[in-house]
C-alpha cells in the first residue's frame, strides 16, 4: 500500500473548493444561510455543516458513496437542535 502525505501549503489547487479562498467562502455562505434561518452560533453550525461535507467527499473518494447522505442526515440533527425544521 503507498501512503502520501500531501501538505496543504505546497500544493496549488485552483478552484478546488477544499482549499484556500474557497473553502472559506463555502463556510461563509453556510454561515450566511444559518444566520437567515435563525440559527443560534451560525459560525459554528457553518463549521459543523462544512466538516460534514468534507467527511462526505472524503469518504466518497475512499468509496463510500452513501457518505453524503449520512452526512445530510447528521446535518438534520444539528439544524432541528437549533429548531430549523428539515424535510423528512
């Protein structure tokens, strides 16, 4: 088996949105939708909701394809927690 360690700041990934600007700008609209929801943190349920998409894409790139929807379902929990009702 290889295993390669790739360190983020020697590598340039232009519009991957898993680094640098983008990855920031995704949080940040995460966080601009809770703020509209009325959620109580949005900065941190911007982060949650972010790392869960990240996990999801990690795992779809390891072949877990059910992943995102885990990860929709986890994200449910937490935006019903803050009592932002989801769909079923």
């Amino acid at each position: 088996m290889l295993v390669a360690v790739v360190r983020p700041e020697t590598v340039r990934m232009t519009g991957c949105p898993v680094y640098g600007e983008e990855r920031t700008n995704v949080r940040a609209l995460i966080r601009r939708l809770a703020e509209d929801a009325g959620v109580h943190n949005p900065a941190v349920v911007a982060l949650q909701i972010q790392m869960l998409l990240l996990g999801a894409t990690v795992a779809a790139v390891y072949g877990d394809l059910d992943g995102a929807q885990q990860a929709r379902e986890v994200a449910s929990l937490l935006l019903e927690r803050e009592g932002i009702p989801t769909e079923a």
